[in-house]
C-alpha cells in the first residue's frame, strides 16, 4: 500500500468531520497547486480548543491529513496552535510519499489561520 | 477476505490463459532470433509470421501491411513522426482529445518546425468532420484522429473523417488502441492508412504491439538499426509478445460481438445505479456512440483520487479521472475540451469493464460508491449535499 496504517485509518473514519455550528473561529487554506482545501472550527474554553471540526476538499491524503490534525488540536492552547508545525501532522499521518506533502501543509495552514482567528478577537 | 473487482480494463487487462500457454514455447525451446536462417530461428520465425496472419485477416489487410512496435505509444510514435520525417515539413490536424501519445508527439514536431491544428470536440467528445474538412491545408501531411477515446469510450466517426481526408489524398492515421478488438474496426471503408494498435488492452501481454500500414504509404522508420519489420522498424521482434499478441487477436474475433453486447448491459447497469443511489452524478463521454464497458462517472463536488482510495479499500479497482502529480492537479484534458465544468471534471472516476466483469461485481461496485461519496461530501466544505 501506498500509504501509511494511519493515513488509511483516518481516511475511512475521519475524526471530527463536518460543519459545527456558530463556532469561536474559523480558518481556510487552500493549496493552489491542486485546489485542495481545508476549514477549521474551533470551539475555544479558557484558551483552549475544547472541541476542533474540518471540512475538507481534495485527495485521500488530505481528508486523512484533516482528520490527523484534529485531533492534534483538540485540548491544545490555541496560542500554541498558531505556531503547529507541517511536520506534526505529518508524523501523525506516519508519514506522506513525496507527491503528497502537500496534505500536511494546507491542514497545518488551515489550523493555524483559525487560531489566528480567535487571538485576533479575544487577546 | 474483501472482494476484488477490477474495472480497469482501458488501463491494461489480465493475459488470458488461450494466449498464456500459446506463448510459453517461446520463452522456452523456441527462443530463436526470427532474423537467423537455422532452424532455431526458423522456428521463431514461424510464430511471428503467423500472428502477423492472423492480424492481417483480422483487420481484413495484407500481411506486408502489419509492422510490429513495443506499445500502443511507440506505434503512435512511429506513424506520426514516420510521415512527418517522410515529408520534411508541412501541417498536422488532430484533435485536443488524442492520447499523449499522439499529442505530444504533435507537439514535439511544432517545436521542429511542423504546423499543428488541434481541433475541438463538442460535449460528447465527438470531433465534427466538417471541421477537418475546414482545418486541411494545401500543406496538410497528417490527419490523425483516435477511434475511441480512452477516458470517456466516446467512438469517433472515423468513417466520415475518413472520407474527407481520402477526398484530399493525405494520409490518415487512427490511434486505434481502444477500439482494436473491441469493436469493428473497418479498415478499407474508414480510408485508414495507419492504424495503431495494442495488445494488452485485448488480454494479450505487455510490451508489444502494432501498426498498420497501407502499401504505399509514405513512412520513415524513427528508429534504425538491421532489416526488421521490412526496415519499417529496427530491432530484434519480441516474439513470443508478438505470438501472444496474435492469439489474442485469435480469440477476440471470437469472443468481440457477444462480449461486447454483454459489456454494454452491465456498464449501463453501472451508470443506472449509481445514478440512482447518488445525487449529482453525470455520465461524460457520448450516450450511444461509446465503448461498450467504459462508463466515466462524474461526481460533483467530489475530488476523484479521493473516491479512487475509497473504492480501492473496498477492493475495487478505477481511474481517476484527474491526474495529482506532486500536489499539481489536472482536470482530464480530454474532460476540459468537452467543456466539462471544473467542479464536475475534478471528480471524474473511469470504470472500465472486461471479461471477467458479473452482474454481481457491478452491484457490490454500485453499493460500495454510495457511501463513499455521501461521506466525503459530508466533510467537504464545496458540497451543498
């Protein structure tokens, strides 16, 4: 198989995927290369993102991507968040083939743009 | 163990047993060079020439006329740029749907100088004759135009292309690599003057192939070297590819007509049920004049790769319609010249059917699409649904 136990096990049963409504922020990316795209809610409690949904747009790689840096962000600071590196989701993917990298950085793009969100308005 | 269902037949298909065992003493004692006069290479000799037979009765043409190629490409290859480098310089016509075989090797030859019209195609994928009419030039050398487009199955009206360009005398090249096979392809009666040709498309081995060639026609060989292939093409036949190639040949023009009437039930079958489970699903390609199992389903608002990986967890085999190199992705040029909206285009997945195809393959396929679309629209923030 191409791809990583983890990337296929996010891929059939993504994690905290879909709309949530009326959330504390929110933020986009889009990788222009192929049209991939990526949104991130955040529900935020004492600074943290107590609970984190996507939607997503593009290859399997990104879908799992999406679902991986979910999780990543849930319970995390969202100052913190705003600094979550490319290779983190990545390494919770177990790794992407080269042709692929690209699903690890408009998710981390995408988290990042939604904690940029909420410090703009509450810090 | 989950189910495998491979509907990737227009990609490559499984060699089939007949052609199997037909070529096994050629890669055993019979591994002679047919070019040396003992009898080790008399005998592969025998073989090559017999399956050269079988082709040439087969498209109903002299024997002379078939020249042994590689591949479906290398053919293209050597028919486009055989009768560019025969005449120098001059004018090209071709359509934006032709296989990169031929459009590439189009576009090499303007980089050298030669003239190039690309004709378009309407929605159905079908290139209209008047156009080819209206795009030959006194300079014209080449029209060359595919039987049947490998992504959609669309089925070209070669006939009356044909016509026009036998009208003008210029010789008239057909990709026919989809089609051979699979369908009749009427040789004398569409004015082909080169036809290409491929073997593992028909359940014969990779690796080998052909090309028609009408006596008379004005071809250089791309490639030099001894006296193979009537100098039409150097280097040592592949010759237990080529024995495979011509029993699979053998056993197409017996299995083609009912084959094909079964195909076309089961892929209408395919795009019934799905249309029926999904919303917003478009079938691309044309409604009747199609390969009989292609169906090229459109799914909007869904990345194709993505229901691609899908299914392939479900152990069922398809193409993408939509090609994702290093993070660049293409929408099917063919799709794009059909004027195939983009959020149409990006979620374009070919199914291709074959012999070994059943009713019940067709229905755990259908079964298996819709969840997968419902849930990768769930999480899509594109999708109205």
């Amino acid at each position: 198989m191409r791809y990583s136990p983890a990337l296929i096990d996010h891929f059939r049963n993504p994690r905290n995927a879909g709309l949530m409504p009326s959330p504390d922020a929110t933020g986009e990316s889009e990788y222009a290369g192929c049209g991939d795209l990526a949104r991130f809610y955040l529900r935020v409690r004492a600074g943290r993102a107590a609970d984190v949904r996507f939607q997503t747009y593009g290859c399997g790689p990104t879908i799992a991507a999406a679902s991986a840096g979910s999780e990543l962000a849930t319970g995390r600071r969202v100052k913190e968040l705003m600094g979550l590196d490319r290779d983190a989701v990545e390494e919770a993917l177990g790794g992407l083939p080269p042709d692929r990298k690209h699903a690890a950085d408009v998710v981390a793009a995408a988290i990042r743009a939604a904690a940029r969100d909420w410090v703009s308005r509450h810090v | 163990m989950t189910r495998r269902v491979y509907l990737d037949h227009n990609a490559s298909t499984p060699v089939h047993p007949e052609v199997i065992e037909a070529m096994l003493p050629y890669l055993g004692e019979r591994y002679g060079n047919p070019s040396s006069i003992h009898a080790f290479g008399q005998e592969a000799r025998d073989g090559l020439e017999t399956a050269r037979e079988r082709i040439a009765r087969f498209l109903r043409v002299g024997k002379d006329e078939i020249v042994f190629t590689s591949g479906g490409t290398e053919s293209d290859n050597l028919a486009v740029k055989g009768v560019a480098a025969a005449r120098g310089s001059g004018h090209i016509v071709t359509s934006r749907i032709e296989h990169h075989a031929v459009l590439r090797t189009c576009q090499t030859l303007e980089r050298q100088g030669f003239a190039v019209t690309y004709l378009p195609v309407d929605e159905h994928g079908l290139v209209d004759p008047d156009d080819v009419r209206r795009a030959i030039r006194p300079d014209t050398i080449l029209v060359t135009v595919m039987h049947a487009n490998s992504e959609v199955g669309t089925i070209e009206p070669i006939e009356e292309i044909g016509r026009v360009v036998r009208e003008r005398g210029i010789p008239f090249h057909v990709d026919g690599v989809q089609t051979f096979g699979k369908v009749p392809v009427d040789v004398e009666g569409s004015g082909i003057d080169l036809l290409s040709f491929s073997s593992h498309k028909i359940y014969g081995p990779k690796g080998v192939a052909g090309l028609y060639v009408r006596k008379g026609t004005k071809m250089a060989a791309i490639q030099h070297g001894g006296e193979h292939e009537r100098r039409r093409r150097a280097g040592t036949e592949n010759v237990p590819g080529i024995v495979g190639l011509g029993k699979a040949v053998e056993v197409r023009g017996r299995e083609m007509t009912a084959e094909a009437a079964r195909l076309t039930a089961l892929r209408d079958r395919l795009t019934e049920g799905v249309r029926a489970r999904v919303p917003e699903v478009r079938v691309n390609g044309h409604p009747a004049r199609r390969l009989p199992g292609t169906a090229n389903l459109g799914f909007r608002h869904v990345e194709s790769e993505s229901i691609v990986l899908g299914l392939d967890l479900k152990g069922v085999a398809v193409s993408a319609g939509s090609a994702c190199t290093s993070g660049n992705v293409e929408p099917s040029h063919v799709l794009v010249a059909m004027g195939v909206p983009l959020d149409w285009a990006m979620g374009a997945v070919r199914c291709s059917l074959g012999r070994s195809t059943t009713a019940e393959d067709v229905d755990y396929v259908i079964e298996c699409v819709e969840p997968i679309v419902r849930k990768l629209r769930a999480a899509s923030p594109v999708a109205a649904v």
